[in-house]
C-alpha cells in the first residue's frame, strides 16, 4: 500500500472511526476496505460501512473474494437452485433448537456456520429437529491442507462426529425439506383459518400454494365446507 494509511475497523471500533472513514470519502478520498471474513461480510462490521456509504448517496463497488458458503454449496452435491444462508445458530441448546425448528420446512437448501467446537452438539439438534434421514454435508478447512467432506444423513453424520476431535473452519449444509403430504384433514384446516379473512378463490389459492395441493382439489373441499 506504500505510504497509504492503514486504518483498523472491527467490532470493537468507536462509532467515531466510522464517521472519521466517511469523512475521508466526503472529501473525495478513495477508500478501500479488506475483510477477513471473505464475501459477503459475514459476522463483519464492514457491513454497517457499506450500509452507512450507500445511505451517503457516494460511490462504491465491491471485488468478490472468497466465500466458504458458496464453496461448500458447490462441493455438497446437494440442490443449488434455491439455498438460504442462516448463519451461526445460537450456542444454548435451546435457542438453537427453536432457530432450528423456523428452518424445518425451508423449500431451499440450508447453509450454516459453526464453531467446531459446537458441531457435534448442532447436528445432534438438527437431527432431532429435521430428523435423520435428512441428506447432510459438513464441509471443514476448505481450499486448506486439511480440507474434508462428510456426506451422509443428518443420523450418519452425527455418529461420524460423535468423539472427533474437529478442528478448523466448518460449514454445514443440509438438503431442502421433503414436501409435505396433506390430507384432507389438514387442507380443510388450513382453508378454515385462510377463510376468516379471505374470499373462497384466494383461501383456496393461498392454500394450494402453501401446502402443494391441487388448487381444483383444494377449491373443490372449500366449496363442500361452505355449503
């Protein structure tokens, strides 16, 4: 960088350090921030940057740089259509079963963060949470000396970890909810509470949509319940 200034910005910095960074830009100066924790910002103040120079009106572009999520998603073999980044789940057991439970029925694959420390305890909630024959992937070191892929169900792999000592970077993915089989029963409880505030054809749009079901079926048990 030759006699340009380097500047620290992390977690720990004083909001005065960040209006000291837009002041600079203010002024025309050109400024360039490095991220340790690759693209796209994850768990990095460099977002609140970002966010602070768009609400300024001032220019700004970004080089792509590493990003663990992608690269696992890649090796994974699991569904790359749609995926959701969830990022690190809670450390209490309890906190990180009900982040869990909000995942359960998520259309996309799943693509985690965790501490290996952690990992063994997180795919033992998960395997409770999503159940086990769920199709996983623990992705660790990746693109590093020691890089490894575990593939399995969400049971295999726990017992794979279970008294491993892991160590390194991990990412965890896990593959799309298995669609959901409705019954009759549950159609018909889905359109009584959509029917309280909508009209026959939207609950049964609504309710063919949210469940997967046949709009022609799921009209047809809407009409039978209001005659």
């Amino acid at each position: 960088v030759g006699s340009r200034p380097l500047i620290a910005y992390h977690d720990h910095s004083a909001e005065g350090q960040l209006l000291r960074l837009m002041g600079f830009m203010a002024e025309g100066k050109s400024l360039a921030y490095a991220s340790e924790a690759g693209t796209p910002l994850i768990s990095d103040p460099g977002f609140e940057l970002a966010r602070a120079v768009a609400a300024a009106g001032l220019p700004m572009s970004a080089a792509p740089g590493p990003c663990a999520a992608i690269c696992a998603l890649t090796l994974s073999g699991l569904p790359s259509d749609r995926f959701l980044f969830a990022g690190f789940p809670p450390s209490a057991q309890g906190a990180r079963r009900t982040f869990l439970e909000d995942l359960a029925d998520v259309q996309a694959t799943l693509i985690l963060y965790e501490s290996p420390k952690r990992l063994a305890a997180l795919l033992a909630d998960m395997a409770t949470t999503l159940g086990t024959n769920r199709p996983a992937v623990v992705c660790r070191e990746l693109t590093k000396r020691f890089e490894e892929v575990l593939r399995g169900s969400l049971g295999e792999l726990v017992t794979e970890i279970e008294g491993r000592e892991v160590k390194g970077e991990i990412v965890v993915l896990v593959d799309r909810a298995p669609p959901r089989i409705a019954t009759e029963e549950s159609i018909g409880a889905a359109l009584d509470a959509a029917l309280k505030t909508m009209s026959v054809k939207d609950a049964a749009t609504f309710v063919s949509q949210t469940l997967g079901v046949s709009r022609k079926v799921v009209y047809k048990i809407a009409l039978d319940r209001q005659g």
